[in-house]
C-alpha cells in the first residue's frame, strides 16, 4: 500500500497537465477565433486566384448556386449563382482561395425529376490561372441536387 498513493499522485499530476494543455489550446483558439473573423476579408483578398469555372449539366437547370460555407458563424460566401437563361455549357471567373483546401456547396434545381432509367447529372471544370486543374461530376434522380465537394488550387507560389 506504500507504493500506491505516490503512483496514484503520478497518474493525477499527468491528468491534470493534459488537461491543462487541452484547456489552454481550447482557449487559444477561442481567441484566436474572433480576430480571424473580421480578417477573413483580407485574407482572402491576399489569398485568392482568379479560376474559370465551366458547369456542364445533362439538361438546362432552372438555377444553380455555388457557395463557400462560413467555418466561422459569418454569413456564407456566394461564389457563382445562375442567371436566365441558363446556357449549356456555362462559364463564370470567380476568385477562389489558393493553397488551401475548401470547401464547396452546389446546389441546383432541375424543372422536374428526372424519368424513370435516367438521371440529371452535372460536371463541373475549374481551372485556376495558376495551380491544378479539377474536374468533378454528380449525379441525381430528384429535381434538386445539393452536393458538398472540396478544392485545392494545389498552389505553392505567392502572388
């Protein structure tokens, strides 16, 4: 019985130091939070390249949204939003956070579902002006797709 209380102060004593560490990170990053709120603008103005982004849909859309969702409470960035018509294929040059990975939000709306043994499809092309290329296709039987997808210029150089 001797040995124990010592091993027991032991096992508390590194306890206590993890959870202080975790604790401390936790709060750091609450901090480091808020600020990073009111930079995001400039970041992202510093931080971004000019990309064509080219949609390809199996029929015409009746609208097609491309979103950035806010990691911090903001309100969400739209990238790209349809205008009538809608052409097949479609462009638009937007600009997109270079050597990061993001995270994107499609959302279009078809006229109807699609008919029985068919499916709407849509690929989507984006080639930044510097950095890699990347193509990415989705698939629907309903009149309204949501898709997540994520994106990264592969950029290593600074503007």
């Amino acid at each position: 019985m001797r040995g124990l209380p010592p091993l027991q102060a032991l096992l508390l004593l590194i306890a206590l130091v993890v959870l202080g560490f975790a604790g401390s990170r936790y709060i750091a990053m609450g901090k480091a939070m808020s600020p990073q709120v009111q930079a995001n603008d400039t970041l992202t103005d510093q931080h971004t390249i000019r990309a064509e982004i080219e949609f390809i849909f199996s029929s015409p859309p009746l609208s097609y949204t491309l979103i950035t969702p806010s990691a911090t409470g903001a309100e969400d960035q739209i990238i790209l939003q349809s205008t009538s018509p809608i052409e097949n294929p479609c462009y638009g040059t937007v600009q997109l956070v270079s050597h990061q990975l993001t995270t994107y939000w499609l959302d279009i709306v078809w006229p109807e579902d699609a008919k029985d043994q068919a499916r709407h499809f849509v690929q989507i092309h984006i080639s930044p002006n510097h950095g890699d290329s990347q193509r990415f296709s989705f698939f629907s039987n309903a009149k309204e797709m949501n898709e997540t997808f994520e994106y990264n210029t592969g950029d290593h150089h600074h503007e």
